[in-house]
C-alpha cells in the first residue's frame, strides 16, 4: 500500500526519492512489488434547494497574520528520527519519549464520545446481509503534518456520514518526511464513536521507494532487557490517552529477514495483549511475510498467517488483504480462516476507490456473491473519492456523491437499482443503529456546513467542519415509500434549525409519501413525547408521524407504522414545532421512526424537518454550566489574536460545549463546538476599540438545551 495523500495536498502522492522525477503512483507501487506478472487494481437525483437570501459569508481570517498556536493531530516516529531537518510545518517526535504530561497539545486532540453499542435491526433489501461480511475504511482526512485538530473554518470537508455500514475506520497517514505513527484526530472518533464505530491510529512503515528505512521497523519492534516491547506499550497508551481503539499495522519496508519477522509477530501479540483489557483492537496489513520480507500475497496464507493466528493463538484481529486478491485466493483464504478457528469475515479485502470510485472494476462475487454465502469481508481504500473528485465540492454536492457510493445510484436502499458495475454497500450489507435510550434528538446536523444556525436564525456566517459536532443520522438514506412520484429527499444546507444542515423533501408529489428516518430500540412510556421541528417552504402538507412497535417480517418487507398527526404547538418564524404524544404505545418499543407527508394539491412540494426529538414529557431542567474559562495562550497581532482556551466540564451528561463571542453591540457570535474541554481559535479579530474580547462557553446535552454561560476576557493590546 502506497503513501498517499499525505503532503502540502492530501490528494497527492508525496515520495521522498529525490532522484525520482515523476512521483510514483500507487500502480507503480503496487506493480513494482508483485513483479512484472502481476495487475495492480486499482442524488444520481439532483437536489432541489430552496431560494434563500442569506447573509454573505464574512471575510477569510488571515491566519498567517497572527502566530500560529494551532494544535494539530499527533504523528511520530517510534524511536530514531531521520537525519537532516525536517520540512516546513513538519515537527519530528520520537513515541518512546512521548507523555501524556508532555503534549501540549492533549486536551485538544482527546476524544470524549464513549463508543456506542449497535444493534442490527431486520434489513431494508433482501440482499443485505446481517452476520456476514463486514466494512473497514481507509481515510485520509487531511495532510499528516498540519491536520487541525478540532475543524477548520471550510465547509469543504469529509464530513463521512454512512457510519451505519462501517464496522472499523482507520485514520490513515503517515510519511518518511513527517512520522510513520499516526493518531486519529479528535472530531473523527467523537463522531465515529457516536454511530458505534472504532477508530484505529496508523503506523505506516513505508515502502523504500517511499522514503521507507527498515531502521524504523526494527524501533518498532525493539524489546528492553526484560523482553518487553516499549513501543507496543506507548501505543496503548496513546490509544487509551486520546481515547481512540487500537492500531492498524502496516508493515511494508522491504529488507528485513525471518528474524525481524519473528520479532514483529512477537510485537504484535504484545500490542494485542496490553490492548485488549482496553477494548483495543490490532488489523495487521498483508504485506510483510513470514521471511520478514514484503511479499504482498493478496491471499491469507502459510506466508503471512503467523500475523493473523499462530500456534499460539491469536495475533491481531483482523487483517487488511492486499489488493492482489483472486476469486480463488480469497475462497482459500476463508477456507484458511475456517481452519485456523477463525471468522472469514475478519479478513478485510482490500478495494482500491481512490483514482475511480463507484466506476473502479471490483470482482463483487468473490467478495459478496448474491447467490451464496458472502466469502470475506471487505475494506474501501480511500473513499474520500465522492469529494476529492468533484469540481463542485459545496457540501450538498458533497453528499449527494456520498450516498450514491454508499446506497446505489437509486439512492434508496429498500428499493435498490438494478446493479451495474457497483454494488453499493447498502445492497449487500446490513445496516446498524445505536439509537437505544432515551433522550434522544437529530438536528440532521452533519458536521460542516456553510454558516452555523441556532433556532433557525444564522449565529455565524463563517462556513466550518468539525465532525464531533454531527449528529446521530439515519442510516437509511433515503428509504421512501410512495404509490407516486418519488420525492427528492437530501441532507440540504440552505437553510437550518441547529448547526448547518436539514432534511429536505421536494417534488411534485402525487400520492403520500413515508420517508423512513431513524432505527430504534427505544422504550416508551405513558409520558413519551416525540417532536418535529419543520417547515413548507412551497406548496401545503399534512405531516404524520410513524413510530413501528415491531420490525418487518423478513428483510425488504414494509415497516408497520402507526400513523400519529403531527400537532403543531407553538411556531418561530416559518418554523412550526409539532409535539405527538406516544402514551398509546406505552410498555412497547418503538424500532422506527418516519415521517408521512401527504400534499395538499398537485404543485411542488418543498418541506424541511429541522430536527426530531424523542423524550419523556416531564420538567426539563438545563444543563449544569461549565466553569472555569480560562485563555491559556494566546498571540496578537494588528487587532488580530489567535487563542486557545480551555474550561472545567460540568457534573452531568454533555453532549458537547460551544463556544461564543460577545460583541460590544450586544450580539452573540458561534465561534465553535468541541465535545471536550478545550478550543483553539485561530483568528478572533478586535471589534471596533473594544478594550477586550469576551467570550463564554455553554454545555449543551442531547436535546440541544444549553446552560448558562462561564465567561472571560482577552484584553486587546
């Protein structure tokens, strides 16, 4: 597997071989491992937006003017640091000297969302299968050196929302030029966790022709004089600090022996055994093998087994097939699994997307054949493609590319279109939920968008992305029912309740159509309320909620709703809060929700739900304050002042904190949300000669109410 992505651009391929002209590719890479014989691999429905005038986005900080204070994503080299220095805005670290006492940048790159439990309810197509293969992800979400820790003032992000098909994410990265140790960002694993899914940091030990020196790999395995693997244990110690879920391991700087090859399966079976207390989990990458040279085989097989399971027992969980795999080789390869005790399905086969996306050639059946038992798993490298790839990349662009990678040109995965080359993971997999208490609340809110809103009204006009702050969302998208004309249903960003997107149905609808929003096992009690709050903007509706108390029969069978009408009980400028009491369902269990819109006439239909709430309809008290704001840093410059700051989190549930400037007008202005106790802002610049800048910080819990504020100041200069 090539370094890519992982430079000044992360859509371009950095090799560090200077005598090299032409930067070679992951072919090149690939083709150069397995010798001359081998091949390497490599809303289809537009959105209806609705016309709005809004504020015009305010002028770009000019960052560069203030010093940089920035707190970045953490990367390392195990122990030796190259020779020379290092490039621009690159900082080498060694991991063995690395402290939780000594980052300074801890409390910003801390992730703080536990990961959530799953259930996997009854599928919305007969092809999706619960209990077989499985999805890892391979992503880059920016540059090793430089990836901000908490977002970034751009919409024009990877705001990955399909968590409902992924079973493991890894944070992939890493360069000769940088560090090879990767650790995922804080906002990926609050957002990944949040929907159930791990994240794995990345170590990374490149490829010669990449920069790669086997010094590296053999820091990597180094034992002290009792035996003990240092860097296996500040590995888990890494994880555990910045609460993230173990490694992916990816060994592929050729030149080592059977010895090194020992010592590397010793290493990680050391990992694994201190992880494992932790809940942390080891993916080992085919690539070295048993003689301790790299041979990507594209198959498990007696060369690479040992790093999968030995005599012993076993040594990582899952391993990430190179992409060389045959029909024949993966059927061995599960066969292989079986044998050793093992499940088929932890083996990942590797599927290269990244130059082609939902148009790269991929032997389906020898993954996910249709007419028989799936064979392995499979992994996507590089599905950033459905944004690296588009010349428009606003955000409804964004995702209208997403769910046709993910759901199928249709993009409805209960009626899947008829299959072409790509077989969409919605049509294969089963998908899964952790909406399963009480409160719960959706804002539809993705992570990023072009300016920030609160109760329908814009509180910054600045775009931003920060994926801590995205929302639980329906993992279906979008599953209609209709006997008419299918409406247009998309995550929209012209206009929102809270943060910076809605749901949005358009179209000239004909007949009633159901739009299958979240999977649940919630209970309901006598004093369960749910609410909407929505918006027509053309045409007129009747909206219905469904709740189900029971799954479908079988897999692609309807939902069995019962129908409430949505009352409206109070309303704030064109939006309408409707509150449905669900006191009928009492003892039971909701497993749905939808919504049922049906018109009021034969024009265009255009409606907006801005959030959804389920909860128990007693006194809600707000959530206890923070305290103890407090400017730790900070750096001036002409009016201009970069600043981290950081607060004691209250006693009780927070969903996350946001952050706000008070303007000497009176006006409140987000600057940003973050789940932990710490932001950084790069560029807060003095309004008019106000003697200092005021902020303050509000806790808000899971049905968005928000605290009192704990404030301080920056004094200008």
């Amino acid at each position: 597997m090539s370094e890519t992505g992982h430079g000044a651009d992360p859509r371009t391929a950095r090799p560090l071989r200077p005598a090299r002209t032409t930067p070679p590719t992951r072919r090149h890479v690939l083709a150069a491992g397995a010798g001359a014989g081998a091949a390497a691999l490599l809303c289809g429905i537009a959105a209806a937006t609705e016309a709005q005038a809004a504020p015009a986005p305010g002028p770009t900080p000019d960052a560069a003017a203030v010093p940089d204070l920035a707190p970045y994503a953490s990367y390392w080299f195990p122990d030796s640091l190259p020779q020379g220095a290092p490039g621009p805005g690159v900082t080498w670290r060694s991991l063995k000297q690395w402290t939780p006492e000594s980052d300074p940048d801890l409390a910003y790159n801390t992730a703080t969302v536990p990961l959530a439990p799953r259930f996997t309810p009854v599928p919305p197509n007969a092809g999706a299968r619960a209990g077989q293969a499985r999805i890892s992800s391979l992503v880059s979400f920016g540059p090793t050196a430089r990836n901000p820790s908490q977002g970034s003032a751009t919409a024009d992000h990877y705001a990955l929302t399909h968590w409902a098909y992924l079973d493991e994410l890894v944070f992939w990265g890493g360069s000769s030029g940088e560090g090879v140790v990767l650790a995922p960002n804080a906002p990926v694993v609050d957002a990944a966790h949040r929907h159930g899914v791990p994240v794995l940091g990345n170590v990374f030990l490149p490829p010669v022709v990449y920069g790669g020196d086997l010094r590296w790999t053999r820091d990597l395995v180094q034992q002290d004089p009792l035996g003990r693997f240092p860097i296996a244990e500040k590995l888990v110690l890494v994880a555990r600090t910045y609460g993230f879920d173990g490694w992916f391991v990816n060994a592929e700087t050729d030149g080592g022996d059977s010895s090194l090859a020992a010592r590397m399966r010793a290493f990680l079976r050391a990992l694994r055994a201190a992880g494992a207390p932790y809940g942390l989990r080891t993916t080992w990458y085919d690539a070295m093998n048993s003689t301790g040279r790299v041979g990507w085989q594209g198959a498990l097989n007696a060369l690479n087994q040992e790093f999968f399971e030995d005599r012993a027992g076993r040594v990582s969980d899952t391993m990430f097939v190179d992409f060389r795999w045959t029909q024949q080789s993966l059927a061995a390869s599960g066969a292989l699994a079986d044998r050793l005790g093992r499940s088929r399905h932890e083996l990942w086969a590797a599927l290269d997307v990244e130059s082609a996306g939902w148009d790269s050639g991929v032997r389906w059946d020898a993954i996910i054949p249709r007419d028989r038992a799936h064979v392995v798993s499979f992994g996507f490298y590089r599905p950033e493609w459905t944004r690296n790839h588009l010349a428009d990349r606003s955000p409804g662009a964004f995702h209208r590319a997403d769910d046709r990678f993910w759901t199928g040109e249709s993009l409805d995965p209960a009626h899947p279109a008829p299959e072409g080359t790509w077989r969409a993971p919605a049509t294969a997999v089963a998908d899964r939920s952790t909406v399963t208490a009480l409160p719960f609340a959706c804002a539809f809110n993705t992570g990023h968008g072009e300016r920030w809103y609160e109760d329908g009204e814009v509180i910054s006009d600045t775009p931003w992305n920060h994926l801590g702050l995205q929302d639980r969302l329906p993992g279906r998208r979008w599953a209609v029912e209709t006997s008419g004309a299918r409406p247009c249903v998309t995550l929209d960003f012209a206009r929102a309740w809270r943060g910076g997107s809605s749901l949005l149905v358009s179209g000239s609808l004909t007949a009633p159509a159901v739009v299958g929003l979240h999977c649940t096992r919630l209970p309901l009690t006598a004093s369960t309320v749910l609410e909407l709050v929505h918006t027509t903007g053309s045409g007129t509706v009747t909206v219905e909620v469904g709740v189900a108390t029971r799954e479908p029969a079988a897999p692609g069978r309807p939902v069995p709703y019962t129908w409430f009408k949505a009352r409206a009980v109070s309303g704030r400028g064109a939006w309408h809060t409707s509150r449905t009491g669900l006191g009928a369902l009492a003892g039971r269990t909701a497993y749905g929700i939808a919504v049922r819109i049906t018109p009021g006439g034969n024009g265009a239909v255009s409606w907006r739900l801005g959030a959804l709430s389920v909860r128990e309809d007693t006194a809600r008290r707000r959530p206890a304050a923070p305290d103890a704001l407090t400017v730790d840093a900070s750096a001036q410059q002409d009016g201009r002042a970069s600043v981290r700051l950081s607060w004691r989190r209250a006693a009780g549930p927070v969903r996350h904190h946001e952050l706000y400037r008070l303007l000497p007008d009176g006006t409140r202005r987000f600057l940003g949300g973050t789940c932990g106790t710490a932001l950084y802002l790069p560029a807060v610049t003095r309004s008019g000669q106000e003697p200092a800048a005021v902020f303050e910080v509000r806790a808000v819990d899971e049905l968005y109410a928000t605290s009192a504020p704990a404030g301080t100041t920056l004094p200008w200069s």
